[in-house]
C-alpha cells in the first residue's frame, strides 16, 4: 500500500542523514585537516629550502584542496549542484598538481607529501559517497514521499468524510427509532 512505502521510506531519511554525518565526522573532517596541514607542511619546508617549483606546485595543490572542501561544504548545506561541479573541477585541479609532484618530488618531502595525497584521495572518496547517498535522499523525497504523501492525504480525507456520513446516517436512524419509541410509548 502507499502508506506501507511512504512509511519505509520515510523511516530510511534519518538513517541515511545519521550516515552523512558519521563520513562527515570520521572521514571528512579528520582527513580534510590531516591533508591540509601535511601539504602546508610540505610547502613550507620546501620554501625554507627554497624549492621553488615545489613551493608552487603544493600551493597549487593546497589551494585546490580547500577549495574542495568549501565546495564540498557547500554542496552538503545547500544541495545545489554548482557546488558539486565545483567540488569535481577542484578535485581535477588537485590530481593535476599532485601529478606534476609526482614528478618533482624529493626525499625530503615525501612523508608529509604522501599523507597528504591519502587524505586527499580518502576526502573524494568519501565524499563521493556521501553524494551518492544525498542524491538518493533527495530521489526518494521528489518521487516517493512528495508524490505519496499527498494521495496519503486524499485517502485519509476520503476516510473522514466517509465515517462522518456513516455517523450522520446512524444518528438520523438512532434519531427516528428513538422518534418511533416515544410514539409508542405516547400511544399506551
């Protein structure tokens, strides 16, 4: 039935909200701070040694990585996808960066460097899950509960109106037999 439906989705929307929270707690959170700090660490290390393509090339990648996370912050409040296209555009820009280091990289940096790329590799990922699960989320909105939800109402309506007529055709039966009773009464 539709009620059936509406119920078990409805009752899946918590729980896939409660899952949005746990990647945004244990993975996003944790990893967005890990790969920031770790690439800034790079950068200023190779700064201090004065390698400058290094320099460069991890600004790049530092700037694109925060600019994934504000995108990714975005898309999660506000559910507009610009911000998701973003968040894919800046992941790019970040591949990219951490291709041309590949390429460049030197012993001295290559600890801070690497935990930077997981954490950045473990952001997407998990954000691409998290998005998924938002698409999901708003799918079963848009076409499950918004369109059950109304015909639900209907139903409900349709019921009260019918028990309301059944009552207003008792009480008028209730209302003529006790009219016949007092007749009787009146009569012996």
């Amino acid at each position: 039935s539709d009620w059936v439906k509406y119920k078990t989705n409805f009752e899946a929307t918590p729980q896939a909200i409660l899952e949005r929270d746990k990647i945004q707690a244990t993975i996003l959170d944790v990893q967005g701070s890990v790969g920031e700090e770790a690439i800034g660490k790079v950068r200023s290390d190779a700064f201090k040694a004065g390698d400058d393509a290094i320099v460069e090339d991890a600004g790049n990648l530092q700037a694109a990585y925060i600019l994934m996370r504000l995108d990714a912050f975005k898309y999660m409040n506000e559910g507009d996808p610009q911000y998701l296209t973003m968040f894919n555009t800046r992941y790019q820009e970040a591949k990219d960066a951490m291709l041309k280091l590949d390429n460049e990289m030197k012993l001295a940096y290559q600890a801070g460097y690497g935990t930077s790329k997981q954490a950045i590799e473990a952001y997407a990922t998990a954000f691409k899950k998290l998005e998924t699960d938002y698409t999901k989320q708003r799918d079963i909105q848009a076409n499950q509960l918004d369109v059950l939800g109304p015909s639900i109402r209907e139903d409900a309506s349709k019921i009260v109106d019918s028990v309301g007529t059944d009552f207003e055709a008792k009480s008028k039966e209730t209302n003529d037999m006790v009219s016949q009773t007092r007749l009787v009464l009146i009569a012996t």
